[in-house]
C-alpha cells in the first residue's frame, strides 16, 4: 500500500497538470503558451535553488525534477518543496 505522502504527490500533481492544460487550451496558442509554462518552471526550479543557498533550501535538479517542473510549472516546484519538508 503506497504511504498518505505519495497519494498526496500524485494528486496534487494531476491537479496542476490538469489546471495547466486547462489554461493552456484556452488560449488559442497552445504551443506558445506549453513553451511559456515550462520555461516558467525550470526557472523557478532554479530560482528556488539560487535563493535557497542563501536560506538552507535545496531541491536537486534532475531528470524528476526537471520532469516535473517542466510538466507542472511552478506549482510542481512548490510541490517539490513540500514534499522535501514533509519528508526531511
């Protein structure tokens, strides 16, 4: 049986990318706005890194992270946080 943690993980990562997808059909430029959500996500992956070296936070960048930030956005980032704090 999988732990209350990564029943969370995925839930809340079908969430996001459902949410993401939603958005992104609504605009009438969907690869514009695929690029534009990806993009957002690796940077904010390493912004959290550069201004977590200064606070003590780090989320290691891999292919998963890269993955999930790419596919979620920043909300897969947040999740990446949350799940690193929960899980320390």
């Amino acid at each position: 049986m999988k732990s209350l943690g990564t029943v969370l993980f995925y839930s809340f990562l079908v969430v996001s990318v459902t949410a993401i997808l939603i958005t992104v059909f609504k605009t009438k430029r969907f690869f514009a706005a695929t690029v534009l959500s990806v993009l957002q996500g690796v940077g904010a992956l390493f912004a959290v890194n550069f201004i977590g070296s200064f606070i003590g936070v780090h989320l290691a960048v891999n292919a998963f992270s890269l993955i999930v930030s790419s596919v979620a956005g920043a909300s897969g980032v947040a999740l990446l946080l949350i799940t690193q704090v929960l899980f320390r």
